[in-house]
C-alpha cells in the first residue's frame, strides 16, 4: 500500500485540524469560566470532561495507532447482552 507523503498529507489537513483544535480549546474555556461560579460539574458531565483530557493526552502521545485509541476511549465496552441494554431488537 502506498502511503502518501507527510508533507502534502499535512499540507492538505492543516486548516481542518486547526480548527477543530481551535473548536476544542473554545469549549474548554467555556467550561472553565463557567465553573469559576463554584457550581460543580455534574458526575457524569465531569466523566466526559476527564475522557476529552484523556483524549488529548493520547493525541500528545508519540505511539501509533492513536485514532484507535481515542476511538476506544470513547467506546462502551462490549456487553454480550448489548441488545436488550440498549434496547434494539
């Protein structure tokens, strides 16, 4: 399989990559100056804010295959019994 050159796959996803970079960092700042009321973050709200953290740290990472694992942070974990959990028949 031949894989493109980084430069031009760099060149052709910087600006979609910045601004979703840019996007993630304007939400963050929305929650961090509306917590500066002291009310809380609600205990699964606050799970989700500690899974994005995660998911930059990942991102930060210097191992491969870091879209996988960011997709399996986001992930439930598999349940045999996944159709009557959720419902689906």
């Amino acid at each position: 399989m031949n894989q493109r050159p980084a430069n031009i796959v760099l060149e052709e996803s910087f600006l979609d990559v910045r601004a979703k970079i840019l996007e993630i960092a304007a939400v963050l700042d929305r929650v961090d100056r509306s917590l500066q009321d002291g009310t809380p973050l609600d205990e699964d709200i606050s799970i989700r804010r500690d899974k994005i953290h995660d998911a930059i740290r990942l991102l930060l990472s210097e191992e491969p295959d870091r879209a996988e694992r960011v997709q399996l942070l986001f992930s439930r974990k598999y349940s045999p019994a996944w159709r009557s959990e959720l419902k689906v028949d």
